[in-house]
C-alpha cells in the first residue's frame, strides 16, 4: 500500500503487490472489502481443532467473568454426562465451584 501525497489528498491508497503489479488506487473500506472477499473460508478441520484446544480463563490469561464460568461449567457437565459411570460409583454430593487464578498485570 502505498499513500503518497496524491493519494492522501484524495483519501485514496494505490495498491500494489511486491512483484509491484498496481491494482489501482481505492479508498481503505474498499481495500478491507476485497480482502474479507479473498479470506479463504476456515475448513471444518480448523474449527473443530481449536474449539476445545485451549481456555485462557483456566491459566489466569483473561478474567473469570460470570460468561466464562458459565461456559467452563457448562463443558464440565458436557464431560460429565458423556463419561461411563462405574457400577457402584457414588455421586458426587457437592457442586464445585471452577477455580480460576487471577491474572497479574
């Protein structure tokens, strides 16, 4: 991209690719448009790799706002329900409370 003193007066930037080809000069929302057109779609492999891959609230990296415990306690029942109980296996009594350390900043 490129915003010379001609480009800026018009409000516009001259693209150009770093084999210097030019395609034109457009305005900034048009640029993002045609970019977000270019984006390639993420495959279902990508969303289903990081959908549980990792949840910054478990290592103090956001804070545990009343959203995030909700959804943590949310997949701890989604575990639950889907593990195999043992014959004789007694229930838990007691709800636990996700603990969630707090970030220092």
């Amino acid at each position: 991209m490129v915003c010379g003193e001609e480009e800026a007066k018009d409000g516009l930037l001259d693209v150009r690719t770093r084999d210097n080809t030019r395609h034109g000069k457009m305005r900034v929302n048009e640029l993002a448009d045609r970019l977000a057109k270019e984006k390639p779609a993420e495959s279902k492999f990508y969303t289903d790799f990081y959908a549980n891959a990792w949840d910054p609230t478990k290592f103090g990296l956001v804070p545990a706002t009343e959203e995030n415990l909700a959804a943590m306690a949310q997949g701890a029942e989604e575990t639950k329900e889907s593990a195999p109980q043992k014959e004789g296996a007694a229930e838990p009594t007691a709800e636990k409370k996700p603990y969630v350390k707090k970030a220092k900043y």
